[in-house]
C-alpha cells in the first residue's frame, strides 16, 4: 500500500492494479474524472485528500469527488463560500480564495 499519491491532471496513465493509497494530493487546471482516477486508486481508501492547487474546481464537482472518497477525514482545498463542509471531515485546511 503507498501512503500517498499525487496525481497531476496532465497525466493520465492507465494503469491494470490500482493502487491503495490513504493520502491524494490532485494537482493541474481541473478536476481528473472520476473514471480516470479510479481506474488508478480505490477512492474508498482515501483518507486524506489535497485538491487545493486545481485551478478550476466547482462545489458540485468537490461534493462528487467526496462521494466517492467518502473515508476521507482530511480535507485541504482553496476557500469557496458555496461549499458546504460535509459531516465526514473532521480536519480542514483551507488556502486562499479559489
């Protein structure tokens, strides 16, 4: 199991196992599909999510990704006012205005 992954949205590698990972830090102009990302980890192991350096991120977009993480206690993303902090996180760190 690898304690942490970055994934960078310009690369887009298909990958046959997928990795069990506890920390994502998601990085480039937008949001990875959740296909594509799932394709590459289990998102029900996330534990710790980083999406603060992508540049363009909606709430809804935000809400769907901790749908499908929904483990995730660790939450670091760029302030929105829109974004409603659901119950599971129980750590936040916010970066600046989005």
């Amino acid at each position: 199991m690898l304690s942490a992954l970055k994934i960078n949205e310009k690369q887009k590698p298909m990958y046959l196992n997928k990795y069990l990972v506890k920390s994502l830090t998601l990085t480039g102009s937008s949001l990875l599909s959740l296909d594509i990302l799932s394709s590459i980890v289990l998102p029900q192991q996330i534990q710790y999510l980083d999406v603060s350096d992508i540049h363009r991120l909606s709430p809804n977009e935000l809400e769907n990704l901790l749908a499908h993480t929904f483990r995730v206690l660790s939450l670091s993303m760029k302030f929105d006012p829109l974004f409603v902090i659901p119950s599971q996180i129980q750590y936040l760190l916010l970066k600046g205005q989005g």
